[in-house]
C-alpha cells in the first residue's frame, strides 16, 4: 500500500491523495478533495505541513522509504506492510 505525500513548501499545503486514494484515510487526515484548473484529475490535499502528515501515517503504520526533490516540491514515498 504505498502512499506519496507532496509538498511545494515546508508549512503546507501538503498534497495527499489522488482520486482513488482511501477515503477513510484521507478522513482520518482530514483531507480536502480538490480539483485544480488545467489538471485532469482531482487531489486531496491538508493544510498541514508534511511533518504532521507523516507523523499521522506513522501513527497507522506507514513509514517513509524514500523521499526526494522535484524542483521546489519535495515527495516522500511511504510503505504499509
């Protein structure tokens, strides 16, 4: 199950999810659901920054196995066994 979190700064917003992310996960985030012009598909997003997201999915039992930078967005990819 793994998950990817980004974030074109460190405060936030903190993107989430895509469409088909688990709605109940995205709940538990407190995830908006969001459509950005120009893009052709939808976004969850938290105002959060990514450090309070990824200690919530730790909580659940994810954990991060790699994180990198694309221009000013940084991306961490995470792993749920």
């Amino acid at each position: 199950h793994p998950r990817c979190c980004l974030s074109p700064q460190e405060v936030g917003p903190t993107m989430v999810g895509d469409e088909h992310s688990d709605p109940g996960l995205m709940s538990f985030l407190g995830a908006t659901k969001r459509h950005m012009l120009g893009n052709h598909f939808w976004e969850y997003y938290v105002n959060d920054a990514p450090r309070v997201v990824l200690n919530k999915l730790e909580s659940c039992g994810y954990r991060v196995v790699s994180m990198t930078g694309v221009g000013q967005t940084l991306v961490w990819c995470l792993h749920k066994e």
